[in-house]
C-alpha cells in the first residue's frame, strides 16, 4: 500500500499522504477553504459545515476538514477522484451554510470589537448572500463571565467550539464547555467561573466571530487604525513572537505571530495583556533625590549626579542587572563600569548559581523548546513550566498528549495540565532509585533545570548532578543534547552570553547589596532584596517607577521592549529581536545610550555611536564566532561536545530542604506587569482562587 | 425547550447519596472499563436525581463528577443536554405531561388547562411541596393518548376531569393504580374485547378435531393419512388452526433423529421441497415423511395438479426420497439423491 494517494482538485492532479485531510490536500494545491471551526492546531470538530468541497459522484457535499484522504477511494475506472473547490454546487453549498449561521448572528458590527478582522464578516462578503431571507425573532444568548481578560457577547457565537478545544486540549482546563442543545445550545464556563489558564487570551484569537474579544482592549481601537510591529516578547525566556499593535504613542494590544520553534501560535496571558503597563508608571525624566524627595531634573544634571556618585573606588561600586536587561544595554553597561575598574558586577538578581563555568551550553535550554516534541522522558528539577514559561508548557502538554513524552517532576507538586510522576521535593531525590527506574528505555531522555533549583547555596551541585544525570541516562548522545536550564527570565541568557557575571574578586547579588557598598547601580532589578542597601547611593536605570526607583538616588529612565529595537537571547540560546512600536515616554533613552553618554560624561568614552555599531561588536568581526553571530535560530544539539565533560559541584552537597517556586506570581513577574491594572486584576482572583483550594 | 440552569439556591452546597444507592453505582460503574469510567455519567446523574427528590441540583452534579474524576464542565454539558435531567426542584409528584401530536389530537391541551390550573405553571412547586408538571415531548403511549408520567409511572387514557381527579388524591396523599384511567386492560380495547369473544373459542370445546397432526401429540403413533381425518384435499384449504398454541413453531430446526418422534419433518430434507412447498404440503396435511411416502400414483398426480406443475413429483422421485427418509435411511437418501436445501 502506498502512503500517498492521489486526487484531482480543481482539475489539477496532486498526490498527497493519506493522512491529509482533503482540506490539507485542497491548500496543498492553492486552494482556499473557508472554514470556522477547523484549526490546524486543535482536533477536528466538523461542526460549522463551512468548508463543503464537491466530489464527483457522492451524494451531497463534503466537509473537507473531516474528510481523511486515506478513507477515499478512487472511481471506478481507477482514476482520481474529482474533487472540485469552486463552482456553482460548492457555492451554493456555502451559501446555505453562510445563511445559516447569520440567522442567529446578531448585525452588531459597527459595535462590534472583532469588526474588520472577522472571520464571519470576511467570508459573509465572500461566501454568503447580499440580503437576508430571516424575518423570525434572532436568538439572544445572555452574555457569560470568563473573567478579567475575556469579554463576552454570546449571542454573536456560532458555536464553532474551538474555545471548548483549545481549554481542554492546549490548555489543560477542561473549564468550557457547550451546555444545553440546539438552539439553546451555549458555550459557558462552569457557572461562569474565570478561566484559570495562563493561556486564556488565545481564545480571543481562535474565536472566529466577536462573540470572545478581549476585555482590556474593548472599544479601544479597530483594527485598521493600528500599527502592526512584529516583535519579541519578553515576559518570559521563551521569547515568544508577538505583534504589537499601537495606536500614536501607545500600545494598544500585543498579539502572537506564529513562530514554529518558539510559541508555535500560542501566547500567555501575561504576555498579552501586560501592554496596559507599558503607559502606567512610566519614569519619563531623570530625576535625582535631594533632601530624601526625587526631584525631576535634566539628563546632564542627573549624568553628573551619576557621575558624582561613581566617583569612589571602583571596588565600591556595585552593578545589578535587572530581567529585562536587553543585550544592548548589558554590553554597553558592562563595557563602561569594566572601563572604570568594577569586579562586581551581576545580571543573576536571584542569585543563581549558573553562568560561572564558562561554557555556553550549561545554561541554556540545550534541547530546544520544539525539542521535547521529540523527547520521551522529561524530567524537571525545581521548575514549574506552567508559570515560568507558560506556552511552552503547553507544548509538553501536547507532547505527552499526542506524543509518547512522559514527565517526571522533582520539586514542588503543581498542578501543570498534564500527570507526572513525582519523585521528590528536595535535590537528594536526584540521586534516588526512582530518577534512573524513571529514565529506564528512555531514547531521548530530557533533563530540565528550573531557575528555583539553582538560587540555593547547594545551586552549583544540583547543575552538576543534573549534567551527570543527563549524562548517565543517554541524554547527551550524537544529535541530542538533552540537558538544559530553564530561564524565567528574558535578558538573563543574553547578560550570561556577555559575561555580565562578578569579575575575579568582585561579588554577587547578594553581596552587593548587603556589603555596605558606596554605590550600587540597578539595571531594572526591582525583585532584589533592596532592605541591607543602608547608606548606599543608589543609581537606577529602568522603564518603570517600581521598588529599585523608590529607593534609588538618581533614576534614569529608559525605554521598554516596544519602544526599542534591542536584541534578546531566549532560554534556548536563540538570538532575536524586538522592534520599536512606540517611541519611549517622555525623555527616557535606550539603555545602551544612557551608558554611552555616561562614558563621555566620565571621560571614558565607549567606542561605539549607534546601536547598529554596539550590535556589530556583539556580532563580533567576520568569520569570528559569538553567541551574537546568528540570529534566529537556536544551537540545540550542536552543543553536545561541551556537555559531556563534567561540572564542578562547588563543593556544596545535595541538600535536602525542598525547592522553592522561582515565580510567587505568574502575573507579576516584573515592573512591566506590576504596573499593569489587568495584571493586578488576574493576580488578585488568582490568589483568591488559590485560597479557597487550599481552604478546602 | 427553555434556558435550563441549575437553581442554585434551592440546590443547597451538599448531596450524598442514600447508601442503598452504592451498589447500584457499583453495578453501573463495573460495566466500564477503568479508563472509560466517565461513560457512567448519564446512569449516576439518573441515580443521583432519585436519590435527590426527583432533581439534579449544583452538589449532585458535583458529587458524580468527583466520583467520575470529570471536569465539572463535562458533566454540566450532559446535564443540561438531557432534560430528564432536571435541573430544578420538583414536587413529590411531578407530572410529565406528554403534549405531542398524538396527545395533543387526543386532547393533552385540556389537560394542560388542568395542570395550570391545579398546580401552576410548568416547574412550578406547590406549596406543600407535593405537584408540579412540565409539558415533555412524545413518551411512547401514543395508543393510549392522552397520556401523563407521574414519577416513574404513566396514567393514560385521560380526560381533564380523570387527570384532575388524579392530581387531587395525590395532593392528598392517596396512591393511585397506574395505567388507563378507563375501563380498559393496558392497549386492549376500550370496555373490552368485541371481537373473539365467543367463550368456546377459548374452552377447547370446539376442538372436535383431536387428532389434527399440527397439534401437539407427545408419544405419537405413527399416524397414517386415513387416521389424520383430514378431509380429501381439495384445493387450497387455509385450514383455520383453532388452538393458539404455536404447534407450528419451525422455527427451531428440527434434527434428524428427533424428526420421526415430532409432529413435523423437515420435508425439505426432500430435494425439490423448499420451504414454500413444505408450507403447502403442510396446509394439506402431509407433514411427515411417511405421509408422502404413502402416497399413491393417483395422489400424486392430484398434488401435482394442485401445486401447479406437471411431472415433478415423479421425475424427482419426492415418494421414493420421502420413503428412504420416512425408515430413517438419511445418509442413504443424501447419497442416491442429495439433501435438500432449506
């Protein structure tokens, strides 16, 4: 038997798999089949009748989604069957369907959130009739919660169920459902609970109709009057592909773009709804603190203010790199406070034990995102995927649920969508029986590091009881490099990549702000413990008026990831890059810039003018080879060789105290998010909910 | 059908099933595989409303879900799906009223008049907790319309004044026999059989021919045509068979060695007979082997004549088959003559 069969589509002969569907088999030929409850992406529901394609000889028309080309068969004389795409029949087929759905569907467009980028509106004006023949009372459907991100206005539904797919199966909470029958028939969540996904914004995007829109974005803005920019999201180190759409100097909304590798089409909710903290909080001047009040000065006063308080011995100075550092600023950063003689510097707020050993491949997510699809063993260590990296979570999801990954989990027990066998809470379950009964068969084995795992005195011992594990298991073989470390953070890889790590004899995160340094400068890192700074002088250069402003002596605003073009390396190691959306607030620069007008300031200038300039020197010169060469694409398994040799333990044992969660709160993660009403929203029902679980 | 919610109010935050209960839940969740235990859900909602007063309130619905491992959501959608399902508090006695075509033509609507009239409208629960009615589609005793289900049981044969009565000893609290509230057995007919009625037919009395060969005759003797006291055939008789008792059961296939003892051989074991033939020559009275191998050359041309062709008999030699089969010589008759198809 073969595995192809061949069919002809609109009198074009074309031989597909048979596992095709005839809808796959009609694109692969350029054929458009309209479609509502078809998604490439979820199981196949055949339920909206809209994309009836005519074959030769059946009786009536057939929905191609749920035509699978292996069930066909040819005609009688042994040729092709004839499947036509266009024409009268298919036409009138359509626009039965099209008539249909409109009975129900309420002529609110004008009102309507989803105008002008709907599915149902596109193909009314290229499917349906001019009129309506419908002089009965419509349907109204009351209008349900699904909580601070979903708005709903029911009675627009067509009852596609892709929201009723996409909760159960990509996003792993069976919380809606299509209740009652024919035309009663509603899509609800249970007692209109919220939904309790990170993932709950997508369906915004898989509705075809207005019936989900998004509740911050409503009424805001339509479509066409927005600036589409595709960019990078940088609420996690997964570095999802977004667009950003803005609307004169504000960001409207943010959207996924589909990118295979890294978020596939999929985006969390932190990432999409955070764009309202962009315009909140915003430091838009340098200011400078007199008399215990920041007052709001002129950049050359704050430069020299700066200026001023770097004026000490270089060993007293201090440098934090925040989460959301972009390669640009870290680089420029570095290169100024190396220029003035200063060891301790630190892009690890958390204190993580990793990046020390210099080799690339011990911090990085060696076996891709994309990666686990391919895995059939994952075990994490101290790392709660759900929150830390949301989407990607719903990739191991998939994997575990269409594939044949099984997962296994030490550290916290959390609820990740799909089961695990839990093998222990603390680092000595590492070594335990269970951990190499667990990888026994295992082809491509998958060892994952959580940031929680490795922000511990025993830090440096658990990566290399990892490593080794990977190693033991057949986790670093030719072709796969099964050991990785999974980020929570977007700028991390990238400050690591760069080296932004405490000099030999300069200190750490820790030790910076709790020595009794002169002058400790804050790149974004608000999430630190600023409570032993005492007497020093602060220097913040951030987007947002957060926990490092307010202690700070002299703020320097700088741009967000939407108002810069700045280049970020995700967990993967895979370099890429945001694009500017909106210009920045007020008089707040891009992070590099600030550095380089500093390094004149100091007499000390950087040997770089523009951005393109910085970024060539990350490049490195022609045929030179850094973390910055490439952009786009992730090294995976070319990394292997550097896996295989051993890490240094760092003398700590595997402790026994448990591993602790690496995110308190998925939706307030960073100055971004904690300045974001939606996200203050979300995290409040969150904490509620997690409340009353626990109360039961 | 109207939006169904759960009332949430009435439902309470608590249900737990009656303990006798459990092993019913026992024996509808042994059929299901381990994995496939959420395919008990519409027997454990079923149980769940018995055993909470007739209605499926929120903690019901809940409990099942838990004993199921199911996302509430999932269970929601098949309770609201169903509407035997009912997702609001019923009465002690609450009347489904069935108001479809045949019962409607029958008068369901006058009914209905009752209904609102004694109890309210649909849903409604008195207030002493003991009626309330919804209108259901067809229930499926259509030859008995206009019908009610009150509970587990259906009154049919209604008039309002019937169905008032009715609802009004419930109210009071006396039972009330289930069935046509006319003078009627179940679907027979209304005051009783008009037909067949004669009681001879009934008392055996008339069962002056004892010796028919279709009756049952445990140790038989071997009868002979003359014995059978059947008339002379003379054409098609369509012989009225008095006795219901189904002698003439074929259905079972008779065996070989049993079909000497029995009233019937399988004259199909004769090549030639088939099954239509075997009822004719049965409807003559022929309906054993011996019977035909009895036969004179004079009988044979006058079944010839009879069931219409011409030499068959003969050139088939269906006497001298019936007489190898009539002495029991069954391998022989196969052999010389090959066996008959059904």
């Amino acid at each position: 038997m073969s595995d192809t069969f061949k069919l002809n589509i609109d009198g074009q002969e074309v031989e597909v798999p048979k596992s095709y569907t005839l809808m796959q088999a009609c694109e692969e030929v350029g054929a458009e089949i309209p479609r509502f409850c078809y998604h490439e992406r979820l199981s196949v529901a055949g339920n909206c009748r809209m994309c009836l394609v005519e074959w030769e000889g059946a009786p009536k028309p057939i929905a191609s989604c749920a035509e699978i080309v292996g069930n066909m068969r040819p005609n009688k004389d042994g040729s092709a069957p004839i499947i036509r795409t266009k024409g009268a029949y298919v036409e009138k087929a359509r626009n039965g369907v099209m008539e249909f759905l409109l009975i129900n569907h309420p002529l609110d467009c004008p009102i309507c959130d989803q105008g002008g980028e709907c599915d149902l509106q596109d193909q009314a004006v290229a499917y349906g009739r001019a009129d309506s023949r419908y002089d009965e009372n419509k349907r109204a459907v009351e209008d349900k919660n699904m909580g601070p991100l979903v708005k709903t206005i029911m009675t627009r539904c067509i009852q596609c169920t892709r929201c009723v797919r996409f909760v159960a199966e990509v996003a792993g909470v069976e919380e809606i459902g299509m209740i009652s029958r024919g035309e009663s028939a509603e899509i609800t969540t249970y007692l209109e609970k919220s939904l309790t996904s990170e993932l709950s914004g997508n369906v915004i995007d898989l509705c075809p109709v207005g019936a989900l829109t998004s509740k911050p974005y409503a009424f805001n803005a339509r479509p066409w009057e927005l600036r589409k920019t595709s960019s990078i999201d940088v609420m996690d180190a997964m570095g999802a592909a977004i667009r950003v759409d803005a609307k004169g100097d504000a960001v409207m909304r943010i959207l996924p773009e589909t990118s295979e590798d890294v978020n596939e089409e999929w985006l969390s909710d932190k990432s999409r709804f955070v764009w309202d903290g962009l315009a909140r909080q915003r430091l838009d001047r340098p200011y400078v603190r007199q008399n215990g009040k920041l007052h709001a000065v002129t950049w050359p006063e704050a430069l020299d203010a700066v200026k001023a308080a770097l004026s000490v011995n270089a060993d007293e100075i201090g440098v934090v790199a925040g989460d959301l550092i972009e390669a640009e600023q870290a680089k420029a950063a570095l290169d100024f406070f190396s220029g003035l003689g200063v060891k301790s510097t630190d892009c690890r707020p958390a204190g993580a034990q990793y990046g020390t050993s210099g080799v690339r491949e011990h911090y990085l997510l060696n076996p891709t995102l994309a990666g686990v699809e391919e895995s059939d063993a994952l075990l994490l260590i101290g790392a709660n995927p759900r929150i830390e990296a949301a989407v990607w979570n719903a990739r191991i999801r998939k994997s575990w649920l269409w594939g044949n990954l099984k997962v296994a989990v030490i550290g916290e027990a959390a609820d990740l969508t799909y089961p695990y066998d839990h093998l222990g809470t603390s680092p000595d379950a590492l070594t335990s029986a269970a951990v190499v009964e667990f990888f026994k068969g295992a082809k491509r084995p998958m060892v994952v590091v959580g940031e929680a795992a490795v922000c511990r005195a025993d830090g440096a011992a658990i990566l290399a009881a990892a490593l080794k594990l990977a190693q033991d298991t057949g986790a670093i073989a030719e072709g796969w490099a099964g050991y990785g470390m999974l980020h929570t953070a977007a700028g991390r890889v990238g400050a690591l990549d760069l080296g932004f790590l405490p000099a030999e004899g300069g200190k750490a995160t820790a030790d910076i702000l709790g020595s009794g340094l002169k002058t400790v400068v804050l790149l974004g890192a608000d999430e630190v413990d600023l409570s032993k700074l005492g007497a020093a002088k602060v220097i913040y250069v951030g987007s947002h008026g957060d926990a490092g402003a307010s202690r700070a002596d002299v703020v320097l605003p700088c741009a967000a990831y939407t108002e810069l073009s700045a280049t970020y390396v995700n967990t993967e190691g895979r370099v890429q890059m945001t694009t500017r959306a909106v210009q920045p607030k007020g008089e707040a620069r891009e992070g590099w810039a600030i550095f380089r007008a500093l390094s004149a300031v100091m007499g000390k200038a950087l040997s770089y003018d523009t951005a393109d300039d910085l970024r060539a020197v990350l490049r490195g010169k022609a045929g030179e080879n850094t973390p910055f060469s490439g952009r786009g694409y992730a090294p995976g398994a070319k990394g292997v060789a550097a896996l295989s040799a051993t890490l240094p333990a760092g003398g700590a044992s595997l402790g026994s105290q448990p591993f602790k969660r690496a995110v308190a709160d998925f939706y307030l993660t960073n100055p971004i998010a904690r300045a974001s009403r939606t996200m203050a929203e979300c995290s409040a029902l969150a904490t509620s909910l997690d409340t009353a679980v626990a109360a039961e | 059908m109207a939006l169904r919610r759960f009332d949430i109010e009435a439902g309470g935050d608590r249900f737990a099933f009656k303990p006798e209960t459990e092993e019913k839940i026992a024996f509808w969740r042994g059929k299901y595989p381990a994995d496939k235990q959420r395919s008990a859900v519409i027997p454990l909602l079923w149980l769940a409303q018995k055993d909470n007063a007739g209605w499926l309130s929120e903690p019901a619905m809940r409990e099942v879900a838990d004993r199921l491992e199911m996302p509430y959501i999932r269970v929601y959608e098949v309770a609201t799906f169903y509407t035997m399902f009912r997702l609001q508090p019923v009465g002690k006695h609450h009347v489904q009223l069935c108001g479809t075509t045949p019962c409607q033509l029958r008068g369901s609507e006058g009914l209905k008049e009752v209904c609102k009239k004694e109890i309210g409208k649909p849903m409604y629960v008195t207030d002493d907790q003991r009626l309330s009615w919804e209108e259901v589609e067809c229930l499926g005793a259509c030859v008995n319309a206009p019908m009610v289900q009150i509970n587990d049981d259906y009154y049919e044969d209604l008039t309002p004044e019937s169905l008032s009565a009715i609802l009004g000893r419930l109210r009071n609290g006396v039972d009330v026999a289930p069935g046509p509230q006319i003078d009627r057995v179940n679907s027979a007919p209304e005051g009783g059989t008009t037909v067949l009625t004669e009681p001879s037919l009934f008392d055996g009395s008339r069962n002056k021919v004892a010796a028919l060969p279709n009756l049952p005759q445990p140790p038989a003797p071997q009868p002979t045509p003359e014995a059978t006291g059947k008339p002379e055939v003379k054409g098609p008789t369509n012989v009225h068979r008095e006795e219901p008792a189904k002698v003439n059961d074929r259905a079972e296939p008779v065996k070989p060695e049993e079909a000497r003892a029995s009233a019937f051989d399988d004259l199909k074991r004769i090549n030639g007979v088939g099954p239509k033939y075997e009822q004719m020559l049965n409807d003559m009275g022929v309906t054993q082997y011996a019977h035909m191998a009895a036969w004179s050359q004079a009988k044979v041309d006058e079944v010839e004549k009879l069931l219409g062709f011409n030499d068959r008999i003969d050139r088939e030699k269906w006497v001298a088959q019936a007489q190898l089969l009539a002495a029991g010589k069954f391998d022989e008759h196969d052999r010389e003559y090959g066996r008959g198809k059904d």
